[in-house]
C-alpha cells in the first residue's frame, strides 16, 4: 500500500488543479485491502452477493467513497454506516480509520473492490483524476462530483443527502456552513481589508490565486488578496514578487519559512496539519477549522 503525506499529497492536488503535465501511466495498487464479503462480476459489472436483494429491500445504499473530502461530508450527513469502504486518505472521522482500504491516489485494487457489495462508487473530479479510467467496468455505479468552492460543496451535502435518504440531516449541515459564511461576511464587512497572501508550497514558490476556495476565505476573513487578479488557482510566483506585494500577512501552508523572504519570516503564520488539511479539502470543517485560522491569523496583525 502506497501512503502519501499531507504535503506530498497538496503537492499531487496543486499539480492536477494546474495540468502542469500528464501522470505516468503506471498505476500502483493497493495490495493488501480487506475484503469482507464475496462476489462475483456480472457481464453488467454489477456486484452481486446473497445478501444485495435484501439490502436493497431495505433501502440501505451502500457506497465505496474514494475521496477524502467525499467521505468526510457523507460522515458530516452522519452516513458513516453506508461506507463499506474508502481509500487510504480518508481517515476522518475515527471510524473510517477501521474500514477496508481499497484504494490510494494512484490505483484502486479491483480485486478487493469486486469482492465488496455497494451501489455507487463516490469520487471527486479533482482528486480521482488517476483512478476514473480504472473503473470502466463499474460506470453504472460511478458518483462523480466537483468541490472546487462553497457553493458546490453546498451541491454536493444536498446530492449526497438524496442519494443517502439523510436529506433532514443534510440541510441541516447545509444551513450550519450557509450561517457560518453569513456571519464571517458581517462581521468583517465594516474593517479594513488586510493585505494577504496564502503559501500552499514553497518549492516553487505557488501562492492562493483568485480563482481558488481558499481567496475566498480571505475575503470571508476581512483580508484581500494580494494575488487575486491572478485567474489560476495556485500561480508561481518569483520572491521578488512576493515582497513587492508588500502582504501584512502570509498565512503558510508549508510547516516552516526557511523558503521563504527573510524580510517576510516574522509576518508569517504557519498554520497546523490540520488546519491545512481542512483548507486544501473542501468540507464543512473546513468551516470549524481552516477558515477560522486564516481569519485568526489576519485578526492578529490588525
């Protein structure tokens, strides 16, 4: 089983959000997935079982969630239970740590994926770009979504809520991040916007760009984008452009300053793994956790 750091993992996601080249072609596999019942593939490439006409009486949908920010939100919709199995990243909630890993960034384990019995297999456009071709066989069943901003995590809690049967719990989540966005936009309409910049990786030195979540959360925040009129999300940038920016904050993903401006080391807030792991995933923590560090840490220079 191939495991991927949290930066090393950033450092794959920017590079696909980019299309600064294509992959190799050489997917790795999982190899030592769990596999808890069996079954056999129809020419359909539907999975069959003993127990799926008596799942389906019940009205219980069962998924394989591939996506760490996918599995989150059908967590949040408290749909844990209809998770039979994920990939290696989505380990939050706890409980997910416990479920059968049949996946990674790069390949799935079809072996162990066929012997499962589920009705869709949940992925995000983003960060299963190497896996979607691997799974021809299943595209009756494939779920595919976009989480590129709030709007279509909004989307999304509301698709996966339908899909579940947990549409109450849904629209729950959904007024909780609505309230949320309210609340940080009031009470920062009237302050002076701070000048910020986001470092999500310093080798090259990539910035928050105007077209990413996170410029977002800036403005949320009562900062302002000291890159925003850049249209990518996550531009290179020279250090010489960073400090004629001239930002009052930069907010680091990166967890130290060495690759960065000494003149701008004492500006610099380093948030925690999992304040970066909240901000670079699009989730509803993102909204108990990564967004209100960046707002603390633009708070803390006004």
């Amino acid at each position: 089983m191939i495991t991927v750091s949290l930066s090393r993992l950033r450092f794959l996601t920017i590079t696909m959000f980019l299309v600064l080249s294509p992959f190799s072609k050489g997917f790795a596999t999982v190899e030592d997935a769990v596999s808890p019942t069996s079954s056999v593939q129809t020419d359909t490439g539907k999975s069959v079982s003993a127990g799926q006409n008596k799942m389906e009486e019940s009205g219980s949908i069962k998924v394989v969630s591939f996506s760490p920010e996918i599995s989150e939100i059908v967590a949040s919709i408290d749909g844990t239970d209809n998770i039979v199995a994920t990939d290696i990243n989505s380990v939050y909630p706890e409980q997910l740590k416990k479920l059968p890993k049949v996946a990674d960034y790069y390949g799935v384990n079809l072996e162990a994926l066929s012997a499962l019995q589920f009705d869709n297999i949940l992925l995000s456009r983003d960060f299963n770009s190497l896996i979607i071709g691997k799974l021809t066989r299943y595209k009756n069943k494939l779920r595919i979504y976009s989480i590129t901003d709030s709007d279509e995590l909004l989307d999304t809690i509301r698709t996966l809520g339908q899909l579940l049967h947990r549409e109450e719990k849904a629209q729950q989540v959904i007024n909780d991040i609505k309230q949320k966005i309210g609340d940080l936009a009031a009470g920062h309409r009237s302050q002076k916007q701070i000048r910020t910049v986001l470092v999500i990786w310093d080798k090259p030195l990539l910035v928050v760009g105007g077209s990413a979540f996170l410029n977002r959360a800036v403005k949320l925040c009562g900062g302002i984008n000291i890159f925003e009129d850049l249209p990518i999300k996550f531009p290179a940038i020279s250090a010489e452009k960073l400090i004629k920016g001239k930002p009052d904050a930069v907010i680091s993903l990166v967890d130290n300053t060495e690759n960065l401006p000494k003149s701008l080391r004492s500006k610099t807030f380093i948030l925690t793994k999992e304040e970066q792991d909240t901000l670079m995933k699009i989730s509803p923590r993102s909204f108990d956790i990564g967004i209100p560090a960046v707002c603390k840490a633009i708070e803390s220079v006004r």
